[in-house]
C-alpha cells in the first residue's frame, strides 16, 4: 500500500501513554516555534495539545515509517528522512535540532516507551491492513452469529480435534518463520495431487498450533512426505494401521524446544505435537487423503494425529538417525518414516550388551508376525539407560545392527506357511526363491530386515530401562521408503 509521505522539517511521533512523551511536550512546544514541526500522536487526539498533532488513528505512518519507539523525532528533507533519534536525551535533542537551550530543566534522559504500531496484539493486523496481502488463498467470510470453530468442524477441515482458525493475520505472522516466498510450491500432495504452496503448508501450521518458528520443520516434513519415494498416497490407502512418522535431530530442534527426552512420543510438547499435525492437516485438506474416503486404515493409531518427536543428538553415543541415513550428525534434519503407534521393550535386568541385543531381538522379530520377514522396516528408539549398556561395552551403532542382524535370522522351515500350525508365513512354492544358490534342498535362515532395514534413533528420559520399536509398512519399490531431508529456513 502507499507510504505516506512526511512533511519537510522535523516530525516527532508521540503517545500520551508514555511518560517519556508527557515529559518532552515543553520541548516539542519550543521546537515547533523555532522551526517546521509536525507532531503525529497514535492513542489521544487531544494530546500533546499545544503543539497541537495529527492523528494517527489507523497507525498507518507509525507503521509504514518503522516507529519502534517512542517519542521518535526525525528529520526531513524534500521528503526524504535524513535522521532520526528516539528517546529523550538533551544533548542529543539539542544537536540534533540546532537548539543549544531546547528541554531547559527537563531531566537529561528518559528512555522512550514502545510504539504502538509494534505492540504484539496489533502488529500482525497493522502488516495486513498497511502491507497490503500477500496472502492468495481463498477467503471465507464468518457470520458474526457464527462459531469459527465449530464451522471448521462443520465443513470436514479438523482432524477431530478443534483446529485454530486461520485467519490472515495468523497466517502472515506464520509466514515470518521462513524466509521462503509464499507463492513458493512445497509437494504435490497426493491423493488429489494437489500442489501446495508454502502459504497453504502456513495455514495449515496455524491451523495445528504451530509457532512461526516451526513452519521450516513443517515445510520440510511435507516436502519429505509428497513425493513417489515416500508413497503417502500408497500409505493412506493400505489397511495396515500406519502413517507417518516424523523424527527430527540437529541442534535446531532444542532451540524450537521440540522434546526428545522424557514422555518424547506423548503428550505435552507444542512442537512436536502440531509439527506432525500440522503435516497431516495437509494431506487431509490439501490432498484430500481422509479417513474412511481414500484412508482406508483398518484400526488407525492415534500417531496419525501426529507421531513427531525429536531425537536427543546431542547426547547421543551413536549420532543420529538422519547421519545413519547419509547427513552430516550436526545438522537440522527431519526424517519421515511409514509407521505404526510405538511398542515397548522392557528390559530391566540385562547388563551385557549380549543379553540386551537377545531381548531386543526377541521382541524386533515380533513386529507384524514373526514370520513375516524382509517385508517391513523399523526404527528402534534407544532409551538412555539401554544404550550406556551397549556404549560401556563399547558398541557402536554399526556392532549395535550387525549383533541384532545375527539374532534376527530364523530358519525358513520355521517361517513357511503352515510351521508351527500357523497358516501365516513365506509360500510354500515361492521357498525356492530362498534356497542357496548350489543346492536344491539346503535350508536357509533368513533375516527379519533388509540390510538397511533396521534404523536407530536416541531419544527418552534418562530414568528406565526401556527402549521402542517402531514398525514400519511394506517397504520398497512396493511400498514407502524412509525420506531423510535438511531443513530448509
């Protein structure tokens, strides 16, 4: 929108709610009589009186003039500001003026008071009136007899919990968090394959919850989540009870104050919960990938809420789960994954690293069915006090996946259908395909994962002796392959 223009000779901005302004009228009444002087005051008409001011009832040059503090004084010159001083300090009132007595027995200094155009409950509403939008979205007019809330739930846009309207200053203030242009497109988000924009992911964030601060992280798990490596189309419309799963990792995550030690998977962290809402917040308004349309999930799990937590990189003995997929350790990362809810390993008496890889093992070739193998991935999540018994042995996470690899094999007579009087298993006429390579008839073992397949991260409470394992959907070419990306701010 149009700035407005300052008059030639000195302009001084003032509001009667600060002592500062009460205690330089006599100066502005000096000033005006030694010079051109026009006074704007932002809260009272009628103030300071003599000299008497203009109004700057909309805030629009406090707003487009950048007054952070006031009394500000500027100088102008062929309608050009040349300098400004803010605060009342004499010596400076009097050169910056030319009047050597100005303010005589006024005290020396006072500092200025905030302006009322960057007063935190006016800011974002000034940005939209004055800076003209930026916004491209569709608006939807609310009657004043009409509960915005409800109406969200109304027109299918929650996720069953109630979501906070996006109204355009929340949205401009969201976009703050990025430095990436709003037009700017994100994915393509499947199922409708529709393109998202940054300003549509900040909706979204806002609708969520999210800080600005968080949008990146939002950004990033969207980008990571639309694409035919993740297949989230192909994860919305399996039966199996999965969604995605965001892990984040790099120094950035505790300056968001994302949680990565005790309750990281629950409740009660801002961050983690609406990161990981506010991405599923896009595939269903954005992708239209809703529940019991093209989400054809069985039983669900509460994670397709949200399920995002943050991996505690910087005390963990082995990295992270973003430097095991090809990052550097010490960068901001998000890592999405196909999973389903977490399950626990409970383990409270092992002490060797021996005994502990055995439990781990034990419950890892449980995921699914035990006889279901190769088909599916997952991430186990290290508690503190498992690892120290694997990082006092001196295991890293390469002696940590080789020991749980060579636990994790299992005969394929014991896997086939029908072993064991269980109907589930490999096909009997497809074990050839795992016979070796010389033989017609020796059996082999085969591996719960592929060898990639099993991931680590490091995170929870430095208190109990507990890890968690997080199963994964069909992997491969068939299914959703985990997508690690660097956050882009």
């Amino acid at each position: 929108m149009h700035k407005p223009p300052l008059p030639d000779g000195f302009v001084a901005v003032v509001k009667r709610d600060c002592e500062t302004c009460q205690t330089v009228v006599p100066a502005l009444r000096e000033l005006d009589a030694a010079a051109e002087l026009t006074v704007f005051t932002q809260d009272d008409p009628a103030f300071p009186g003599d000299p008497t001011a203009t109004y700057d009832q909309d805030l629009a040059v406090s707003w487009h003039h950048e007054i952070e503090t006031v009394p500000t004084l500027i100088r102008v010159v062929d309608g050009a500001e040349t300098d400004r001083i803010v605060g009342w300090l004499q010596t400076e009132w009097r050169e910056f003026t030319g009047i050597d007595t100005l303010g005589e027995g006024l005290p020396a200094m006072r500092p200025g008071c905030g302006s009322k155009s960057v007063d935190p409950d006016l800011v974002d509403e000034l940005t939209v009136r004055h800076g003209g939008s930026v916004l491209r979205s569709r608006r939807i007019e609310v009657a004043d007899a009409e509960d915005d809330i409800e109406m969200m739930f109304t027109r299918g846009w929650s996720d069953g919990l109630p979501v906070v309207p996006p109204t355009e200053e929340r949205v401009v203030k969201m976009l703050t968090g990025t430095t990436r242009a709003p037009d700017e497109i994100v994915a393509t988000v499947p199922p409708d394959l529709v393109d998202a924009s940054v300003e549509k992911v900040a909706i979204a964030a806002v609708m969520a919850g999210c800080l600005p601060e968080y949008l990146p992280w939002v950004l990033t798990a969207v980008e990571a989540a639309c694409n035919d490596e993740f297949n989230m189309h192909g994860l919305l419309a399996t039966t199996m009870p999965v969604g995605p799963v965001v892990v984040c990792s790099g120094p950035g995550t505790r300056k968001i104050g994302m949680n990565s030690g005790i309750n990281a998977m629950g409740q009660g962290n801002r961050a983690n919960s609406s990161i990981g809402r506010a991405l599923q917040l896009v595939i269903r308004n954005v992708g239209g990938g809703r529940p019991g349309e093209v989400d054809r999930a069985a039983h669900g799990n509460p994670g397709k809420l949200s399920f995002c937590f943050a991996e505690a990189d910087h005390e963990s003995p082995y990295g992270t789960l973003a430097g095991q997929r090809g990052l550097d350790d010490d960068v901001d990362a998000v890592t999405v994954f196909a999973g389903e809810g977490p399950r626990g390993i409970v383990d409270q008496l092992s002490r060797t690293p021996e005994s502990l890889a055995n439990s781990m093992a034990h419950q890892l070739q449980a995921i699914h069915h035990h006889k279901l193998v190769r088909a599916f991935d997952a991430i186990l999540v290290m508690g503190p006090e498992h690892a120290r018994v694997f990082t006092e042995a001196g295991w890293d996470r390469d002696r940590i996946t080789f020991e749980l690899h060579l636990r994790l094999t299992t005969p394929l007579d014991e896997l086939v259908r029908g072993a064991g009087e269980i109907e589930e298993g490999i096909p009997l006429q497809s074990a050839g395909a795992f016979l070796a390579p010389d033989t017609t008839d020796a059996p082999i073992s085969l591996p719960k994962f592929q060898p990639d397949g099993l991931m680590l991260a490091y995170a929870g409470g430095g208190a109990g002796l507990f890890s968690m394992i997080i199963p994964g959907w069909v992997n491969g070419d068939t299914g959703s392959k985990p997508v690690t990306r660097t956050v882009q701010y």
